[in-house]
C-alpha cells in the first residue's frame, strides 16, 4: 500500500485564475461547481493569492510577505553573528 496523497494537485496559474475570477465578481460557490474544487480550497486561494494594497500605492499577496518576513529574519540573524564576529575581530 502507498502512501501518496489522493486527490486533484492545481499549478499555481490554475489558481491564481480562479481567484481573478472571484475578483471580478464570481462567487465562490459558482466556481466550485464550474471547476470542481472544494469551496473551503478556493477560501484558501483567495486568502494566499488575493493582494493586499499597500499604502504606497503597490500590492502584495499574502504569500509574498510571509516570504519577506522569513527573509527579513534571516538578515536579523546574519547581522548578530556579523556583530559578534566584529567583537572577537576587535578585542585581537
């Protein structure tokens, strides 16, 4: 017996179009129907593709900034061990 997964994988084109649909006006349930996917996957569509408008006046999706955080900590990181490594270079 395998232990894969069973059930339908969608690229990321494939669900970026279904969340312009629901922008436009479509509603959840008419997708669903249309391309036979779950409602509560669409719900998880929108929420990682739909972007959010920033006061600049540019946009980011939630995936986006979830990606910039983890970058953003890993500079945080990179910066101490930086510092750490000037004070040991100093004291010599």
């Amino acid at each position: 017996m395998s232990n894969q997964k069973h059930g339908k994988r969608y690229n990321d084109d494939f669900r970026k179009m279904v969340v312009d649909l629901y922008c436009s006006g479509q509603t959840v349930r008419e997708l669903s129907s249309e391309y036979g996917v779950s409602e509560v996957t669409i719900y998880a569509w929108i929420k990682k593709f739909n972007p959010v408008e920033l006061e600049d006046g540019s946009s980011v999706t939630p995936d986006d900034y979830a990606n910039m955080q983890k970058e953003m900590f890993k500079l945080q990181q990179e910066n101490e061990i930086l510092k750490k490594a000037m004070a040991i270079f100093a004291k010599k």
